[in-house]
C-alpha cells in the first residue's frame, strides 16, 4: 500500500469519527497551541525590545556617554557598584571636549532628569520626568509637538523657564485648556507652556508621556543636577555604523580628557540599546529554554490519549483488520495503516494548535500591553512535533494491530 | 491430466487447546483440477473450517503439503503467505466481512489495494467486478445501504477482482434466505462456466447439490469424495 493510500484511508476514517478522534487529538493541540502562542509572544517582545522599547528609551541609532550604567541586568556585585560611584562624573566640560574632537557626523543632546511634581492652579501632576536638555533632543527622541514649539539655542542660552510638556502632564493639569502659554509650576518656580508633545503611547502599561521637558540651563536645574553635572551626553548618529565610529571617536575622546594610560580601564561607561536589552535577552532566554519542557508535558499526555485511542481502534476494529489480511495486506501494510492513522490524527491536532496559538497569541497581543509575532520556525517545528509524537504513540497499536491472526481478527465482532 | 490447481498430500493440523491437542486435520490428501466447482461438507467438529483455513493460506498446516497453483504455500511466511491470499485467492464469507463504512466499490478495490494497483486502473477493475455480479448501479453504496444478496454480490466482485486462481466460498448463503441463496448460487455457477475454479464450504445439502463434485470430511479425515449425482442418488 502506498503511503498516500494510508495518508487518504487515514483522513476517512478520522471523518468517519469526528469527535472522537477530535477529543483524542486535544492534547497536541494544547501543545502546540502553547508552543505557538509562547514563541509568538517571546518572538514578538524580542522584536519590541529591539523598536521600540531601547529606541523609545534611548533613541535610534544612540548612545549615551555616563558616568555608570544605567541598566544592568542581574545582581551587581557591590564593589563594583561602589567603584562605578567613585568615577567622576560627566561634566559639561566632557561634553563640549567630546563635541570638539569627534569627526564623525553625530547629533550630541545633554541630558539631566528626575522625577518632580507639575502644578498648575491647586492641581499637581506627581512623578513626572523633568528633563533638563537642548533643542536636539527633540529630534533624538524623535518627538513631534502637537502644539507650540519646542524650545530654542538662544532660550537654552539665556536659560529661559520654558516647558514642552508630554501629554500625561496636559491631560492631568490642564483638561479642556489650551496650554500653551499656561504657567505651570516645577519646584516652586514658575514656567511657561510653549510646547505639548504627541502621544507616546505606553511600555507594558506604563506611560511614555509623564515628562516636561526644559532648557538644562533653566533657573530650577538645580533640582535636576548639580550645576555642571551631567546625567548623560546623547550621542545620535545617521546609522548602525556611524554610531559605532562615533563610539570609538568619543572612548577615545574620553581617554585623553580622563588622561587614562593604555592599560586603564575606562572610569566612564557607554551605554546603547543593547545594555538595555541585556536584562531582557535573559529572561526571554530562559521562557524559551524552559518552554520546551512546558510544552513537551502536554505533547507526552497527548501522545498517551492518542496512543490509548488507537489501541481502542485497534480493539474495535479487529474484524477490519482481519477482513483487510483476508485480502492480502500484509504486516507493514497493517503497520503503515495505523501508525499513519495515528500521525495524520496527531499532525491534525498541530495544526489546530498552530490556528488556535496564532489566535492566541493576536488575542493576547489585543487585550494586554504583550505584544507578539508569529515565528515561522514555530509552525514548521509544531507540524513537525505534531507528526512525530503520532508516529510514536502509534507504532505499539499498530504493531499490536499488524501482529493479528487473520483467523481469530475475522471472527471478532 | 494436467497440473491440478491444489493438490494436497497427507495434511496434518493440530492445534494445541490449553493441555490438549485437537486434532483437527488427520491427513488429508485431495487434487483439485482447475475449473473445477467443490463442495467441501461435513459436521461441526468434521475439520472443514480448518480445511477451509489451510486451503485460504490463512492458517498452515502441522504437517503434509499443499501445492496452489504450482507453488507449495504451506511453510510460507506470513507476509508470503498475504501475497498467495491476495494473488491467488478470492473469499467469499457467510457474514460477508464487507468494511461497513467503505463503498461497494472501495471493498472491492481493497485487494487491489494491497496488489499494488492505483489509480483509475484500479477503480475501473472494481466498477467492472460490480457489474460482472449485476451491481453496477449499487457501485456508491455503503453495506447497510444493501440488502443481504447484494451484500454477498460485492463480496463476490471483491473475491473476483484480482483474478484469482480459486473462489472459496464459507457458507456463502448461510446469512441468507432461500431465495437469495439460489441468486448467490447462480452467481456461482456463471463464474464456473466462464471458467472459475469454485470452491465452496458448507453445511447444506441442497446448497452444496449446485457444485459438480463434493468433498464430505468426518473426523479430520476425507469419508466420501465423489460427484454430486452419487450424493444426490
């Protein structure tokens, strides 16, 4: 018997029993759901961290020049803490050194923030990201303004109370009012309205929008940096190369200004998307290293249902098989017959799988901040999986089933 | 006289039951020439369903030999011995063991299957079966969708569509009323005249009075062995 044969005798007799060879196939299809839906989901935060999340925190194409890290994944240990805080810390004289030397075409924003409370009349938006930076970083962070402007060279020059307020900050303040032009008050000391930003959106549910963005020169830096401190320089550049180039350009820069000899380490940190994306990469290694044990419980139960199944048909269908070795089909046709059987029934249920974890994964990506992508390499291997966990539970029924005397099979009823 | 199409010579059968051994066959010697139409009769406990086993190459005897068709089959393999069924053999059952959820014409592709043949050229071959039995018309029937004869009608077109060397038959009209039994009977006898070898198990007198020569088994051995107007006088 040829194998399409099986594969077609197959398919009729799983029609002949719709629910009953849909409940035996429930298993690998919660499998395989769960394998869709998982890879989905680590595949598409994967892809989010990468747009959106290191870019919206730092800006495409950045880096930024720091005193120390800022994100760092697991624990670090506290002697190299303690030494990240005895560095010196980024002035505005790095800043402009570093502006100088590099030859590479770069876009350079400085940049202090802390978390204040806006106000504006008896109202008071709390924990809102105060930034005190230049024009550029506007365009670093990619920011459109809905209304207004942004601040310009000469307001940063004079140091002018000037605010761009995100749109957390107008929706809790200023609800129905055209801001612009409005007072608002930052650590007691007022400030104008002259731009608002579009919407952000939101990063796993928190907010991109609670910030207020002023001239790192205003009277209230103060509250943000000590004078001529920095938090960080950022560093934009046209493309994924040019900003490696910059990045060598400004270490060594940094180098010179530190007056560090070749074998000193650098008492100044880097940071790019990737150191962001660090801590993330951990934990989506470990959801798909631990995904498939999760998963194979469910395949190995499922194998089990399908494999008690097709003993059951076996049992049931002895006539059948007698009737068939009557007419001269011999063991490995019996085989072939029940193990594809078992195959196409568990290759079915993948395929469920595959349409129930893509729905899955789109209605997971609806209702909660997770976002998610379907990977190609997940539908291949959950077919694959699918088919093979059905050759496996098949081939002791159908060799139970091939092993018959036509004799005894014939006269079951 | 030429080749006969089985010849069997001192066919022994036992079978052990628990801790005794029945003796079903005790050496039976028997030459069937081809065309010929055999009524193998006997008791119960007479060894015919035995001797229909081993002459089916469904079961192979203790000892003896048995020649089909120029091929001694008796110490094949299993899967040897499936070929011989599917190349040489067409059976024709008393509860017909037609596939209850397979048309008329997919039980009577089924040998075809298993020889091998696909395609068009198989269902051609099992739509031309059902017509040679008068059912071309039933061909998309399912077995519950048939009445008795015509169930035993695919039956016969299933047996017949691999051309084999000998139709057995085991009680083929047992299932069926007296009517029905004399259609089947027809069926049988225009198979013989177009030249089938016939084979035929069963209990019935006047069923096994349509074949030319019957074969009466007692006690695992052959008692009587001579053409039906002997039988019949």
């Amino acid at each position: 018997m040829r194998w399409f044969e099986a594969v077609r005798l197959a398919f009729r007799t799983i029609r002949a029993q719709k629910l009953k060879s849909f409940f035996s196939l429930v298993g690998v299809l919660i499998g395989v759901t769960f394998l869709i839906a998982v890879v989905s989901i680590v595949t598409g935060m994967n892809r989010y961290m990468e747009d959106r999340f290191a870019n919206g925190l730092i800006g495409l194409n950045t880096f930024l020049l720091r005193q120390r890290p800022n994100f760092t994944s697991g624990n670090v240990p506290e002697d190299v803490w303690r030494g990240w805080m005895r560095r010196p810390r980024i002035t505005y004289g790095d800043a402009d050194f570093v502006r100088e030397r590099v030859r590479t075409p770069v876009t350079y924003a400085k940049f202090c923030s802390d978390r204040v409370g806006v106000s504006y009349g008896s109202k008071t938006a709390k924990d809102m990201d105060l930034v005190g930076t230049e024009p550029s970083y506007f365009k670093i962070k990619d920011y459109k303004l809905v209304a207004g402007r942004p601040f310009t060279v000469q307001e940063v020059r004079a140091g002018m109370p000037v605010v761009v307020i995100g749109q957390a900050v107008a929706e809790k303040l200023l609800v129905g009012v055209d801001p612009i032009g409005k007072d608002v008050r930052i650590g007691g000391l007022p400030y104008r309205i002259i731009g608002l930003v579009e919407p952000q959106g939101s990063l796993f549910g928190l907010s991109l929008d609670k910030f207020a963005i002023i001239p790192y020169t205003a009277p209230g830096r103060r509250m943000i940096c000590p004078i001529n401190v920095l938090d960080h320089l950022m560093i934009q550049a046209d493309n994924p190369a040019l900003m490696v180039t910059a990045m060598g350009e400004v270490e060594a820069a940094m180098r010179t200004r530190r007056h560090l000899k070749p074998g000193d380490e650098n008492n100044f940190h880097l940071e790019t998307s990737a150191s962001a994306l660090e801590g993330w990469k951990k934990v989506s290694k470990i959801l798909i290293t631990f995904l498939p044990m999760l998963v194979s419980i469910s395949l190995i139960v499922g194998g089990i249902v399908i494999m008690n199944i097709m003993l059951m048909a076996v049992a049931e269908r002895t006539r059948e098989i007698g009737i068939r070795k009557a007419l001269g089909a011999r063991r490995r046709d019996i085989l072939a017959q029940f193990v594809v059987e078992s195959a196409t029934l568990s290759a079915l249920g993948a395929l469920m799988g595959i349409g129930t974890g893509i729905v899955l994964a789109f209605v997971v990506r609806a209702v909660t901040p997770l976002p998610a992508a379907i990977a190609p390499w997940s539908i291949v291997l959950g077919v694959t999986v699918g088919v093979l966990v059905g050759v496996v539970a098949g081939v002791y029924p159908a060799n139970r089933a091939s092993k018959l005397d036509p004799i005894v099979a014939l006269r079951a009823e | 006289m030429s080749e006969p199409i089985i010849r069997i010579r001192d066919l022994v059968r036992h079978y052990v039951m628990g801790s005794e051994t029945v003796q079903a066959l005790r050496g039976v010697s028997l030459d069937i020439q081809r065309n010929e139409y055999v009524a193998i009769m006997g008791p119960s406990g007479s060894g015919k369903s035995t001797m229909m086993n081993v002459l089916g190459c469904l079961d192979t005897p203790t000892s003896g030999e048995y020649w089909l068709n120029g091929q001694e089959v008796s110490r094949l393999t299993d899967d040897a011995l499936a070929r011989v069924r599917n190349k040489e053999i067409g059976f024709v059952f008393q509860t017909f063991n037609l596939l209850p959820r397979a048309s008329a014409l997919h039980n009577v592709e089924l040998p075809l299957v298993y020889a091998g043949v696909g395609g068009k050229d198989r269902r051609d071959r099992a739509a031309q079966a059902l017509q040679i039995v008068g059912l071309a018309d039933r061909m998309h029937h399912r077995p519950n969708e048939l009445s008795g004869g015509q169930r035993q009608r695919v039956a016969i077109a299933r047996a017949l569509v691999n051309s084999p060397s000998i139709l057995l038959a085991d009680e083929p009209t047992g299932n069926l009323d007296s009517t029905t039994s004399e259609e089947i009977m027809g069926v049988f006898r225009e198979l013989h005249d177009k030249g089938q070898t016939v084979i035929m198990v069963t209990h019935e007198p006047d069923i096994a009075a349509h074949a030319a020569r019957v074969v009466v088994l007692r006690d695992g051995r052959v008692e009587i062995d001579r053409l039906t107007r002997d039988v019949a006088a």
